[in-house]
C-alpha cells in the first residue's frame, strides 16, 4: 500500500460518526448487530477487559439505532456488513446512551447523577426534546428520581422506544470497590443508588417506554450482587457466537496492519509485525469451544500508531491505558484467600494452566464479602487477567505477556512487600528479549539488582517463592532456587 494511500491508527477515538468520516483505520464488527438481534432477549449484557473497543462498539450501536442519525446512515455505513445488511429495527429508535466512567469514588452518588444528568442531556439535544432539556435544569440528589422524571416527560411527548445503551456500567463501581467493600455493598443493595436505579428501568422496560438495553462492562459483579433488581439482562459473555465481538482476530489484524504501516519504510513485514504483537497482545478466549482468541485492539492500535509515526515500536510495550492496571488486580484479588492468591500468582508467574471449574460463578458481594475459588477466577477472567485455554472450559491461564507483567509487579508489590517498588518497562526491555530467546541470566540479575535497590532483599531470601513469568516464546519454567 502506497504512503499516501495509509489510514491513521484510531488510537483513542471511540466516536464511531467521527471515525468513518476521517481517514481512519476500521475494523468491521457490525455484523454484531444482526447478531445481537438474532437472541430472543431483548436486554443482552456482555462484559470484556478494559480497551477492547467497547464503547466504540456502543457508538455504532447509537448510530445505527438511533432515529436521529438516520440521515447520515450511508455516510457511516457504506461498505461495512450491516450496511448491507439492514435490518429492519435501523433509526427506529430514540437512543439514550449512559456512560458510567469517570466517576469519582469518594462522591460516587453525586457523580452518578452528574453522568446520567449528562446522558439525558445529550439525548434531548439530538431529539429536540426542549421540556426533557428544561426539566434537567432542576436538581436532583437522585440519580433514579431524575430518570423516573425524564420518562414521564418523554413518554408524554413521544411514542418511539427507547434504546438504552450503558457503557462502563461498572466502572465507577469498581472504583468504589477498589477502597472500601462496604461502600459497594451500600450501592447495590437494598435501596442503594445503583439497585433502585436499575430497578426503575426494569420497571421502564416491562412498560416498553424502554424497549431495548445493551449493557457493557467489564465484570459481572455490579449486576451480580444486584441480584434480582435487574434480573432481565441476560450475560452474553461466553456466547460462542459474540467470542470475537470485540478485541481483533488474527484476520483483522494481518489486514489493518498494511493500512497503517509503510512496512518498507520501517524495514519489516506484516509477518514480523503480526508475530511481535502476538506474543505481547494475543491469546484471550472467551469461548473454548470456538479455539478462536483475540488481541487487545487498544494495545495494538497504541503499537501500530508508534510504528507508523516513529517507524520503531513504542518503548514500553504496554499501552499506557492498560499497563496501570494493579490497583485493579489488588482490589479483585483482596477478595480472595490469601494462600489461594498467592498459589494463583505463582501458578501465573510460571506461566502454568490453573484448575478451573468450567462455569463462570455469579459474584455477589452483599450475599457474602468475600469470592470464594472459582469467584476469584471468574473475577480474574472478566477483567482480563486470565483467559479460557482453547478448547478447555476447565483450565484458565494468563493470555500474554503484558497480563504476565501486571502478575509480576502484583508480584513484587504485595507478596514481596516491597513498598518502595516502581517497575520501569524500559528497563526490563533487553531481559525480556533475553529471556524471550531462552536465557534467563539478565532478568534474574537486574530482578535481585532492582529488588536489593527497592526493598533491601536478595533475591535468594525469597527463594522458594520468586516464580518468574516467561512467555510462550521460552520453552523453560524459570523458578528460583
């Protein structure tokens, strides 16, 4: 593909209208919405690890749903598998799209009701809906007050259903979690802000005002310790048919890669490119039976950007908005017994297949505090820290080598209890490439040099417990003793 023939890497752009009208790498998942269509439940709820593309995914949704982009339908459309394959629920809907990130967690109520304030507001302006705007101007402490208001204004201005899309359901919640579990608990039980919230829009849904709801996350335990105030979503997660939803096939990606990159400028080959993004980016499997995995889209397009603009590959191989995720391990993992966790993160480490029931456990968290085995793993598969091995309901393991990193700073941060530990990526580069090519002298020397520097430990005081992760690429298990 000649140079000025290349598509810039929609890193970081969710907005699907702006994405098609821009000279914009796109990757086709709409033939997702006929999918989604094709259930008897009107109220699907799917969950996948941070930076899959799900709010992108939920943007096609409103454009193609909703009846105030019906004009600009070709626009985003032409070319792509719905578009030629509408069907007929196309623009035949008012969209309400809700979207939970950013919330902060010490005024969590009050951020709720600034997001679903601003949810409601976008939608009277793409509507026309001059009472909805002006009843917004009131205030409301009451996230489930202000949306019961709304639709009874909606309801007296329009006949359409709504369809109500709710992006990072759980995100702010999870943030909540992160600090305090009674906190959570006081959320998502009885009278809660979160359970009378989606309590009212089951009672919306059963009247049709609401006439449809795509719900996405990324776990299960928000609705879960719900129970039955929104018994009506029925969770797609590990529907054979969506396993490839969101992330990138191996297909998609050997195809977007040429769209990016001048591989002959960069001096490499869509080979050479697929294989690096492989190793790091690949392996997660939300459906054993399909044997089919995907790629972490964020962490691809962020590689594909680097290499584009920079014709070298980032310097740290983790994508920013992804490599910060240890707050979010801990808080999982605080949930579970403490020798279990610790036998899971050797296991981890070591790169060794974990034991799994074979069913995804419901985590609810106000029936009890805490997440029992298979709790904690299902926990740990939502959120992407491990994966189902292909063809294997029964067996779980990490899915790359940036997951295996996180283990490993969970690693030094909380069994070590080096308090003082930064992990710096760039650092561990040439070990990496070392141990990736079957030697593992340089990580075991620049791990006892970092731990003596962090912690005042040597490595050969832990040495029954430091487990190494080494990536598919090196044959051996590396255990110190």
């Amino acid at each position: 593909m000649a140079q000025n023939a290349l598509k810039m890497a929609p890193y970081g752009e969710s907005n699907f209208a702006i994405l098609r009208a821009n000279n914009l790498a796109y990757v086709d998942k709409t033939e997702f919405i006929a999918k989604l269509e094709s259930f008897a439940n009107r109220f699907p709820f799917i969950v996948r690890p941070r930076r899959f593309g799900k709010t992108l995914f939920t943007q096609t949704l409103q454009a193609y749903y909703d009846i105030a982009a019906a004009k600009d339908f070709e626009r985003n459309f032409a070319g792509t598998y719905i578009g030629e394959h509408k069907t007929p629920l196309a623009n035949t809907f008012r969209v309400m799209h809700l979207d939970f990130s950013g919330i902060d967690a010490e005024m969590f109520t009050e951020g709720f009701v600034v997001n679903v304030r601003d949810g409601l507001l976008d939608f009277s302006l793409r509507n026309n809906f001059k009472e909805g705007a002006e009843l917004l101007q009131g205030h409301y402490r009451s996230s489930t007050i202000l949306l019961t208001d709304f639709l009874f204004v909606y309801k007296q201005h329009f006949k359409d259903p709504i369809y109500l899309i709710i992006d990072e359901y759980d995100q702010g919640a999870n943030e909540v979690l992160a600090r305090s579990l009674d906190s959570f608990q006081s959320l998502t039980r009885s009278g809660g802000t979160l359970k009378t919230f989606y309590s009212k829009i089951k009672d919306f849904a059963a009247k049709g005002t609401i006439g449809r709801v795509f719900i996405t996350g990324v776990t299960s335990i928000q609705l879960d310790s719900m129970t039955s105030e929104f018994s009506i979503a029925d969770n797609l997660t590990t529907n054979p048919d969506l396993a490839t939803m969101f992330g990138f096939t191996e297909t998609e990606l050997r195809n977007l890669i040429p769209q990016i990159v001048n591989l002959q400028k960069c001096r490499k080959t869509t080979d050479e490119v697929f294989n690096r993004m492989k190793e790091w980016y690949n392996g997660y499997c939300f459906n054993p039976d399909t044997q089919e995995t995907v790629f972490n889209a964020s962490m691809c397009l962020n590689y594909l950007k680097t290499l584009a603009i920079q014709n070298r590959e980032p310097r740290s191989m983790l994508d920013p908005s992804v490599a910060n995720s240890l707050d979010k391990i801990e808080a999982i993992l605080s949930l579970g017994d403490s020798k279990f966790v610790r036998s899971i993160v050797n296991q981890a480490l070591n790169n060794q297949p974990i034991s799994f029931g074979g069913d995804l456990k419901v985590l609810n968290l106000n029936t009890k505090g805490f997440l029992d085995e298979e709790g904690l793993l299902s926990a740990l598969f939502y959120m992407g820290f491990l994966t189902f091995a292909p063809n294997d309901w029964e067996t779980l393991k990490v899915p790359n080598r940036a997951i295996g990193i996180q283990f490993f700073e969970y690693y030094f941060k909380n069994i070590l209890e080096s308090s003082r530990y930064t992990f710096n990526h760039e650092e561990f580069s040439a070990a990496y490439k070392a141990l990736a090519n079957g030697n593992p002298k340089p990580w075991l020397d620049l791990t006892d040099k970092r731990l003596t520097e962090s912690s005042g430990l040597h490595l050969a005081t832990h040495a029954n417990d430091c487990l190494l992760y080494t990536s598919d690429a090196a044959d051996d298990r590396i255990s110190v003793d």
